[in-house]
C-alpha cells in the first residue's frame, strides 16, 4: 500500500470525514500531503472538497516568494476559495457564493469541471472554515482536505483527523526537528478533561507565566482549558509543563500522523534518521512522502 | 428656511426609533437601498400615508406569518445584482460568479411572483426581463443551484473543449507512461509525485534514463521526471489548446454580457420592485405581529389615542409573561399626565410619540383607534442622553433649558412635543411656572404637547386636559426582597395602569413612599417621613 493511501487511511480510520494537514512550519511538505491524500481519495472514487486556512497553494510562497509545489485539481473535485483567486478559465462550475469573507473576496463554492491548477485561498477565521467545510458536504464531498497554515490550529475541531507535517525548512538538526514535532502533537493530543474530578479551570490561556506559576505551587488538579489553542506554550517549554501539569482541554482534537521532510530550502537531513527520531518523539505513525517509506 | 429636524437623537431613543428601525428592517440588499430613499410623510401629505398604511394592512391581513417569512425567506437568499449590472452598463463581462447571482436572481423574483401574484398591492416582481434572463441562463444552469459555461452556449466554444481535451489526453497519456516506466526502473508504486526521494543505498544501477536529479545529499538524490521532447511538444499543445479554450470563454462570457445589458431597464425596476416588496412584507409581519391599525391622519389639530401601546416595551414585557396596559388619551392643544412614580406617566408619552412616529412612516399604529394630524417634528423634553453626552458641563436642569430653546426654535404648527417631568431638578416653584409658561407657548403656537409631572396644579393653570394613571391598588404585605425583577413584577402586580381623564381639582396620591416601602427603603425613613407629610398636611 501507498504511502497516501495509509495516510488517507489514518484520517478515515478514525471515523473522521475531514483531514487538516498542519505545519510546524513553513515549507515542510503541507501542500505535499495535502495531495498525497487528496489524490488517494481520488483513486478511491470519493468526491473530494478542499479548502485551506487563509492563503496557500499559491504558485509562489506568499512570505518568501520560493517556488511551492502545486495542486493540479481533477474534475469533480469541490473547492471552498476566494473568489478573488479562483481562475476565470477553465470555466468552474459555481455553486454557491457565500457569505465569509476573506482578503481576496467572498469564498465561493466551485466544482472543477476540467482538470486544472488552483490557488487555493480559504477562509481566514475559525468560523469561516467551518462554515467552508459545512458548505463543501452540503455540495456533496465525501471528505473533505484542509490545508494549514502555519499555527493556525485555532480553526480544528474535533471532527477533524489532524495530521501534523515536519521538516528541515527550519532546522538542519534531526532532534532539533524532531522535538518541535512531538511538542506540537503533544499540543495537539491534549486529553479531554474528565468532568468528574476537580479541576482548575482556566478561561483564557494558559501562558508560559501562567504555567510557570502553577508548577511552582505544585498544581496537581488538572489544568482545563477550551481547547489546545489556548495553550500559548510551545517547543521544549510545552514538553516541560506537561511533565509537571495534569493539562486537559474540553474540545480535544484528534493528531494521527505525521509527515516529514528531510529536503529543506537551508539544507537537508538524512532521511530515515529523520523518520526514527520524529516517530520516537511523537509516538504516531511518521510518514515520508518524497521516500516512500514510513515508521 | 430649513425645515426641522423630524425626530433629534435624544427624542429617537426616548420613543423607541432604533427597536421600530429594527423591527420593520428588510432582509434583502434591494429592501436595504429601498430603505435608504424612503421618507417620512409630513404635514399635507396625509392622504398618501394614509393610503400608505391601508396597503400595509392590507397586506397584513392578506397574508397569514408562515406566509410572509416564507416570502422573507426568499427575498433573504436573493443575490444582489448591482454588481453585475454595473458590469454590463460600462460595457465589461461577466464573471461566472455574477451569472449564478442573476440565474437565481430570476429564479428568486419568479418564485415570489407566483406566490405574491394574487395580491394587488404588491407590484410585480418579474415579468419578460426576468424571464428573458432566465432562459439566458438556463443552459447553464447545473442542478437546481449551480451554474456552469457549458459548451451548448457556443459551437466554438464546444469545438475548443473538445480540442483541448484530446490533447490534454494526449500527454496524460506521454507523461503517464513515463511515469510508469520510472516507477518501475525504481521499484515504486504506480504513483510517483512531481518530487520524490531516491535513497543511495537503494541504487543497485544507474538512475532509470527520464528521471532528473533536482539536489543531491550525501545519503539521497531528490529527483523528478524529466519529460522527453515528445511529451515537451504535447504539454506546449495542451497549454496552447487552454489559452484557445480561455479566449473562447470569454467571448461566450461577452456575448452575455451584451445580451443582459439590453434588458437591463427591466431588471433595475424588477429590484426596486423588490425593494418595495421587502420593505412592504417586513412592515405587515409587524403589523400583524402586534396588532396594528391605520391611524386616520388629517390636517386638524388635536389627538385621540384608543388603546394605544409602547411596543418596545409591550414587546420585554411579554417575553418576561407580563402584559402591556394599554392607554387612552385625548386632547388638543396641551394635556397633563400625572400619578405615582413607575405607574406608566413617561411610557404613556412614549406611546403618543411612538404612535405618531408609526403614522409619520406610513405604517400602521398599535392602538385600537388613533387620530391626529402628522407633525413636522417631535421633540422629547426631558432629562435625556444628551445631557451625558456634553460631557458634564451643563447641570440636569440647563441640559433641559438648552432642549427646551432648541425646541422653540423650530417649533411649527403640529409639532409634537412630549415633557417629561420637565426641571424636576429644580424648584418646584420654579418648575412649575416654567412648565405651565412653556404650555401656554407650545399651544399658542399651534403645537400638540402632553407633559408628565408631579406638580399639582398644573392642568388647572395651563387650561389642559389632566389624565391621571389610577397609581397602587394596595400595598403587599411581604416584602419581595432585594431582587429587581422580583420586584418589579410585585410592583406591576399592585399597580393600577390604566390612564383616566380626572377632574382639575383632583387630589395627588401619595403613592411615593408607599413604593419606598415597597422598594426596600428602611422602614424607619419611610415612617418618619409620613409623618411629615401628616404635619405638612396639617
């Protein structure tokens, strides 16, 4: 079996009928993913939608304007974009034009009816790319793909498989690479609290003062936020807290892979001491696209 | 001369403009610019919002509240147009996205038309434009809500699809079976990606002949595949056959364009038809939610209210279970309204203002009966948000001196003005004469003014009609604590509403420290200050 389809497998094995692939980073193969998966649907004969987290897809990187790789798109796939850069030719099939707004106009519904590349701009706020999604399986996609962009998990929900893309866009150090990426999934796989123990809760962030502050007293309730994003920690600060804090949340997302990418635009990695260390460190199947192999 | 300010700030917010505003608002983008050109009928225009407001209840009583959301409904997912008939109008295209808006557009006015046709106070919402542009549509109308160019729009543009598509197969099928051939040479799956990995140590050969080395690493090569000249050939020809199918697009798209700007008289008056629709529709929902009746307006003085009621508070109190009394008045020239504090004085003149607000708008008004004249402008006179608003400068008493100037100002026949408890912060002496001056000098000048007070005496000296609300049924014997809402709905409980013509010489209640003692004061307070009151009176 393929690589895309075992990741496609991931998201759908857990009953999910949406993935969102995100970064730790810039340039660490999102977009890559984003094909693999959506082209092993493809292949199973799903009706597939995309959307993206605000900008990405474009032909050039929007902050550093290097060559990204592209999303060649087969008739019948369903996109949430901005109207402002959806392509006027080959004509789309326009089915809705919504009321979320985006920089580059309001997002609209679109089928693709000749195979053709699209930049794919989505909806910039949390509630705009769920209404995206909403809009797309009201359209008629089976599965839906999202593409992230750079820690913009604020918008996940738990319906989502969350599949979280690594590499040496950043860094040229595997454990380097590796800790950001077990720091980002252990973000990601924040348990749900247990209702029935006592527990403090915590309505806004929880800061790296905040957190600081609960270790020193000793805190050995359970520390409950909303959701992952209103953890503010990151990196070795975050692995550190969750050695010594009990922290839940009440929406819990659902992390089943993880990508890497040992090409980076500063350097590169070796690639199977790349694939070890990070599936080490997250404790998730790690997959490598560009080799075909996986741990 | 400018003519007056209809309703000032502090006026709008004391009878309840913005909750009317928001009541009566459209639900669609041809509603809201109908909206923006509606104006209030003034004095000498009575007969037309009079004719105004019998439509609207018509209307109302035409149509059951399912009915009429459903029609909300329509008119609510209706797209807005303009954009596309701008295009058109300077000669532009149009964009795809514009022509789904006006296929449902015309889907839209029709469906509404079948459902409003048989009501002759609405106009019509399609006719031949709508039609026309239905039909123009209608080949590519995918479903029931999607719209593509499709080819039967255009031979041309037929014969460049079916091109473009032979030689997109055409190198589909090159490039695929390089691909193939690569993944084989390697040992990969069937699907390769526009990049992949080759390891160094999985290399037993030379790298497969189609496959370029984009970087090389000490352990792997990064590679993609690399087309030969026969593929580069086929790709520039599917390249080509697109620019062709692109520029054939876009003479279809032209062509519409063209064909929608000549029915472009028709679709605007179908918008402004449907801006009338909307701004009708969501009036008689309101009218008929609330009970609502055209008032007779004329151009003779004096005003009578029948069972007339404050909507905005009509409204919170039954969401809470309560029930709104409504009040009666009747009077021409000046009135006095006085009772216990909270037994409804102030809410009595919001209900005049508001009322007359309703029959200035054309719109039915909540009262059993009403009758008066329009006014030019109505001016609430009291202590108001703008006396905030000047950031403390002014004492409580010159903020109402300054409204009260303002109001003179441009005080015209039929002016509306409602005093509420005017300069009660200053000397009853002095509150007293300048209410009762400021009544002789509204009414001399042709106004209608109703004003609540406290003052005794004060219909007497005006020469006004006095109502009086009926105050305290009694006092409860338990004291229903601190709570506010608990409270209030003890108080609604003892309080008597009902507004009543009374006798000049009528005697003021003495309800204010009974409601002390209702609203907690300590009892100590309120004992010795009977007391006082007894030896005044004595």
């Amino acid at each position: 079996m393929e690589v895309s389809d075992r990741l496609l497998d991931r998201a759908m094995g857990i009953g999910a009928r949406s993935v969102a692939v995100v970064g730790t980073g810039k340039n660490v193969g999102k977009t890559v993913v984003m094909r693999a998966i959506y082209r092993a649907a493809l292949a199973r004969g799903m009706k597939v939608g995309l959307t993206s987290i605000g900008r990405d897809g474009e032909a050039n990187d929007f902050v550093d304007a290097f060559a990204k790789p592209r999303l060649r798109l087969a008739a019948g796939t369903l996109v949430a974009g901005a109207l402002g850069a959806l392509p006027r030719s080959p004509a789309l099939e326009w089915c809705e034009s919504t009321e979320i707004q985006s920089a580059s106009g309001p997002i609209a519904i679109v089928r693709v009816r000749t195979e053709s590349e699209i930049e794919l701009v989505g909806a910039p706020t949390a509630s705009g790319l769920r209404g995206s999604v909403a809009a797309l399986f009201a359209h008629g996609a089976e599965f839906v793909a999202i593409d992230g962009a750079i820690d913009r998990i604020a918008a996940l929900r738990g319906e989502d498989a969350v599949i979280v893309s690594c590499g040496a866009a950043g860094s040229t150090s595997v454990e380097a690479i590796a800790a950001e990426a077990g720091a980002l999934v252990a973000l990601l796989a924040l348990p749900r609290h247990d209702d029935t123990s006592a527990a403090l809760r915590i309505e806004g962030a929880l800061t790296p003062m905040r957190a600081a502050e609960l270790i020193a007293r000793g805190e050995r309730r359970p520390i409950v936020v909303r959701d992952a994003t209103r953890v503010t920690l990151r990196g070795r600060a975050l692995l550190g807290a969750l050695d010594r804090l009990q922290i839940r949340v009440e929406r819990p997302l659902r992390p089943v892979a993880v990508t890497v990418n040992s090409v980076g635009r500063a350097g590169s990695v070796e690639p199977k001491a790349l694939l070890h260390a990070v599936r080490a460190a997250v404790s998730l199947p790690t997959f490598d696209l560009f080799a075909a192999s996986a741990a | 001369m400018n003519a007056p300010e209809f309703l000032d700030r502090a006026s709008a917010i004391a009878i309840g403009e913005e909750w009317l505003a928001a009541s009566i608002a459209p639900c669609s983008a041809y509603g809201a610019r109908d909206a923006q050109i509606r104006r209030r009928f003034l004095a000498g225009e009575e007969r037309e919002a009079n004719a105004q407001a019998a439509r609207i209840a018509r209307i109302a009583e035409r149509f059951d509240l399912d009915a009429m959301e459903a029609v909300r409904a329509t008119l609510a997912r209706l797209p807005d147009i303009a954009p596309a008939l701008a295009r058109v109008d300077v000669g532009d295209s149009l964009e795809d996205a514009q022509a789904l808006a006006l296929l449902r557009f015309a889907d839209g006015a029709i469906e509404l038309q079948s459902r409003l046709a048989e009501c002759r106070d609405l106009p019509d919402c399609a006719g031949e434009s709508v039609d026309r542009v239905r039909a123009l549509f209608e080949r590519g109308r995918v479903g029931s809500h999607a719209f593509y160019l499709h080819d039967s729009f255009d031979d041309a543009l037929r014969a460049e699809r079916e091109r473009f598509d032979e030689a997109r197969a055409r190198f589909e099928s090159a490039r695929g079976r390089l691909e193939r051939n690569v993944a084989e040479s390697l040992g990969r799956g069937a699907r390769l990606d526009e990049e992949f990995i080759v390891m160094r140590e999985a290399l037993v050969a030379p790298l497969p002949p189609g496959v370029r080395v984009v970087r090389e690493a000490p352990t792997y090569l990064l590679c993609e595949v690399d087309l030969d000249e026969e593929t580069r050939v086929l790709l520039e020809r599917r390249e080509e056959a697109a620019r062709r199918v692109a520029l054939a697009e876009d003479r279809v798209r032209a062509s519409l364009a063209e064909r929608v700007s000549k029915l472009r008289d028709g679709l605007v008056r179908t918008m402004m038809h449907l801006g009338e629709i909307d701004a009708a529709i969501a009036a008689a929902l309101w009218t008929r939610r609330f009970a609502c009746r055209p008032a007779e307006t004329s151009s003779e003085g004096g005003i009578e209210i029948v069972e007339g009621r404050w909507l905005p508070l009509q409204e919170r109190l039954e969401i809470g279970g309560g029930a709104f009394v409504p009040s009666s008045l009747s009077w021409s020239g000046a009135a006095i309204v006085t009772g216990p504090n909270m037994g409804g004085k102030s809410v009595a003149l919001r209900t005049v203002g508001f009322i007359a607000l309703c029959a200035s708008m054309g719109l039915p008004v909540p009262a059993q009966r009403a009758r008066l004249a329009l006014p030019p402008m109505i001016r609430w006179l009291g202590i108001g948000p703008d006396d905030e608003s000047r950031g403390g400068l002014l004492s409580s008493f010159a903020g109402e001196a300054v409204r009260l100037r303002d109001a003179f100002a441009a005080l015209a026949p039929r002016a509306l003005l409602l005093v509420d408890e005017f300069a009660r912060t200053t000397t009853p002496r002095e509150s007293f004469a300048i209410l009762v001056a400021s009544l002789h000098a509204a009414r001399e000048r042709g106004a209608e003014v109703i004003a609540a007070t406290h003052l005794a005496g004060v219909a007497a000296a005006a020469g006004a009609r006095h109502f009086a609300v009926r105050g305290l049924r009694g006092i409860p014997t338990q004291s229903p604590g601190a709570d506010i809402e608990r409270l209030l709905a003890v108080l609604a409980d003892c309080m008597d509403y009902r507004i009543e013509e009374v006798s000049e010489d009528r005697r003021e209640s003495s309800d204010a420290l009974a409601l002390a003692s209702l609203l907690g004061v300590d009892e100590e307070i309120v004992a010795r200050a009977r007391a006082i009151v007894k030896t005044i009176a004595e």
